[in-house]
C-alpha cells in the first residue's frame, strides 16, 4: 500500500517546483503569456488567495484561542503565589525573547539585499505619530465589537484577556459560556487545518513569484532568516534560561539539559507542546518538582508560554520589512513586543497557527502579508526547534517556581538513590506495625 505524503513533504515539493518554475520564467522574455496569464493571473489568484485565506482566519482565531486560554487560568486563583510566579515568569521571558529576536534581527539584517517592494499589493501603514502612552491607552477598545470589524490586533487582544479572565472567575455559571468558546475553538483549529490543506498550492504560486523576480538573490536571504531564527532560539535556550534557572536555585545545569534531552526529542519530532506534556510531566517529577507544581505550571506552559514562536514573529518582522524597503521605528517595535507577548498566551499548538499569529504580528505594524508566502517555505524545520525551545522554557519555569516554593527535591534532581532508602523506611514501618500487632495481640490474649 502506497503511504501518502504529509502536508510538510507537500508544502517542500511546492516549494522545489515552484523555484524551478520561477527561476524558468526568470529567463523568459516578457509576454502576455508570462506576465498576464501566468504571474498576474493564475499564480497570482493561487498566492493572493492563500494569502487572504490566512486573513480571515486571524480575528476569530485570535479572539476565541485567547478567551479559552486565559479562561482555563481558574488555577491561578487558587494556587496563588505559584500563579503568579508562573505568570510573570512566562511574560517576562516571552517578552525577552521577542526583543533578543529583533536585535538579532537587526543585527544580521537577513532581509537586505532582497528588494520584494514591487510586490506589495497595497502600500503599508506604519502610526510612528504615535507615543508610548498613545500606544498603552490604545490598546484599550472602547467599542470592542468596531475593533473585531477592523482588526485592531492589541485591542482585541486585551479584551479577549479580560473576557477570559472574567469566565473564569465567575466559574460554574460561566460553564455555558466558557463551553461555547472551547467548541467554537475546535471550529477555528478545523478551518486552519482546511486552510493548511491550501498551503502546498499557495507556497507554490507565491515562491514562484518571488524566484520569477529575484532569482538566486531569495535563497541567500532566507539562509540568513533562517540563521537568525535559530541562533536566537539557541541564546534563549542557552544563555536566558540558563541564567534565569542557575541564579534563581544555584543548581548544577547539567541533570536538568541531561534529563530534557528525552523530552526534546519528542517536541523535536511531533513540533507539539501537547504531544510531549505528559513525558515533560513525568521528566520533572523524575528530577524532584512536585506535582502539585509540576501540574500547573507545564499545562499552563504549553497554553501560554510561546517563546521559540515569539522569536520568529520578532525575526520574521525585521525580515519582511528590510524585504520591502519598510523602516520600523521604536513605536513599531514595541508594538510588536507587545503584540507578540500578549498574542502568546492561548496560542494553539497545531500546525498552521504559527503563521497565522504572525500575520496577527504583521497587522499590527502594518506589514505586507506577502512575505509570509517566502517564510512558510523554511518554517517546518524551524517550527521544530521553536516547540523544543517553548516547552525548555516550561521546564526551566517549574525548576525555578518548585524551588522557589520549597517543592523541590535536590537529592533527586542530583540523581541520589532515593528509591532504596524510601523502599528501607517502608520496609521498617511495616516491621513496627507487625510489631505492635503482635503486642496487641498479646495483650488481648492475656485479658
């Protein structure tokens, strides 16, 4: 029996094809042919159909993850101090995680040298007008349905944040409500995954397109992306979890990366936060977190701890500007640390939504979606190594919240054996109840 090919192995097939067809045309000389049938007719309804597919997938996506995501949060309340502790470790770092990807960004500048302007559709809006505390207060809607029609990004964000927040706290009556979105947002995943079917098709025409006006001059920048993209996630990996872990428990590294490798090579595999919870679970049970924490905060992790995504949004951004001479300003940054950080909380862990919440990322600072189509085609190796990095990030959290909790076990984490002395103890206490049944016994007799 044949074994049918996997989306990613289609997706790479389009975008093989569809740089030999573009470099073809890249030789033909102009004719109708060419440009009118083929580059602005045929590929182009492919490429710009794809692309506005994926936009109007954004809003509702975005608006119904995030309301089931903060709505699951009901723990935070009970569990206290862990909760916020878990909270502000997750922002903290998702927030120095986009800002590390866009001064990565800028440092290697993988976009220069690859001039996409002629491709903009429409031309692109970028408030630099705007002030930090124009920008702050308007993130607040003050009318939220006027901002789900005009996809005000930051707007809907913060009150899809406060709508799930408000379910649940109000808890059992909200169920109803709370039941809506969680069934509306298997609805929303369904339409990604008949969108993602579009995909191989898309990336063809759009890869087409873009080798059929630049050439070899594309694969150059999207090696550097590429670059760029996985030395910040090995920084974030390396350098900012390290840090944050050995200065807040003085512990040894080396038994945590020892003990993660197992969980990396599933998130390595399957790209899924969820596939590998109940092993990273297990993981940091077997190195001394209790599960009380343990618990609470992967679960959490995996709804709203995004950072490996959030640096590719940060990359992808500088990117696609220097692709199409666009400069972003201060204001433009922030507003894609900001978007980025608050987008991260109840992103779903399916294939496609990566995309999707990056063309959230785009809106906000009024970049071209265009150059998604160019992305898309390196992003399923790169979409492994970010979940790695995301669920490494969860792990370092709960190390760094247990301990700071008293809820953590050094021998085990240092791999003393436990198990024999815990085995000894049993052992003994049943000889001492056997004991103490015999006196009983004994003294019963003698009554």
């Amino acid at each position: 029996m044949k074994k049918k090919l996997g989306l990613t192995s289609k997706i790479f097939i389009g975008i093989l094809l569809g740089a030999i067809l573009g470099l073809i045309l890249k030789g033909m000389p102009d004719s109708t042919f060419k440009n009118t049938i083929l580059l602005n007719g045929i590929l182009k309804v492919m490429g710009s159909g794809f692309i506005t597919a994926i936009k109007m997938l954004v809003v509702p996506l975005v608006f119904v993850s995030l309301v089931c995501g903060s709505s699951s949060m009901g723990d935070v309340k009970k569990l206290g101090r862990i909760g916020i502790k878990t909270l502000c470790f997750y922002l903290i770092t998702t927030a120095v995680a986009i800002t590390l990807a866009l001064g990565i960004g800028k440092l290697i500048n993988p976009g220069i040298g690859l001039d996409m302007s002629s491709l903009i559709t429409q031309k692109p809006t970028i408030g630099e007008s705007k002030s930090l505390v124009d920008i702050v207060l308007g993130m607040i809607p003050a009318n939220p349905i006027q901002s789900l029609a005009s996809g005000e990004m930051l707007q809907i964000i913060v009150f899809s944040l406060l709508l799930g927040i408000a379910i649940s706290m109000v808890g059992k009556k909200a169920e109803p409500i709370k039941n809506l979105f969680e069934s509306a947002n298997e609805i929303c995943m369904k339409m990604v995954s008949i969108i993602m079917l579009l995909a191989p098709y898309g990336v063809f025409a759009l890869i087409t397109n873009t080798f059929a006006t630049t050439g070899f001059d594309a694969i150059f920048s999207l090696l550097k992306y590429m670059f760029a993209v996985s030395l910040t996630l090995v920084l974030q990996a390396f350098v900012v979890y390290a840090s944050m872990v050995k200065l807040s428990t003085g512990l040894k590294l080396k038994p945590f990366f020892k003990k993660f490798a197992s969980v990396a090579a599933v998130t390595f595999s399957t790209a899924s936060s969820n596939a590998a919870l109940p092993l990273t679970i297990e993981s940091m049970e077997e190195i001394g977190v209790d599960n009380s924490v343990a618990s609470f905060t992967l679960p959490l992790g995996a709804t709203i701890n995004m950072d490996g995504t959030a640096i590719m949004q940060g990359v992808a951004c500088i990117f696609i500007s220097q692709l199409y001479g666009i400069d972003l300003g201060i204001n433009a940054l922030l507003t894609i640390i900001l978007t980025a950080t608050l987008a991260s909380v109840g992103t779903a862990g399916v294939p496609g939504v990566g995309m999707i919440t990056l063309s959230m990322v785009l809106t906000s600072v009024g970049l071209p979606l265009e150059g998604i189509g160019l992305i898309m085609g390196v992003d399923r190796l790169l979409d492994m190594a970010r979940t790695t990095v995301n669920v490494m990030g969860d792990c370092a959290c709960t190390l760094v919240v247990s301990n700071s909790e008293g809820e953590f076990n050094k021998d085990m984490y240092y791999g003393k054996d436990c198990n024999n002395l815990n085995k000894l103890s049993e052992s003994e206490l049943n000889k001492d109840m056997h004991q103490d049944e015999d006196c009983n016994n004994l003294n019963e007799l003698v009554d």
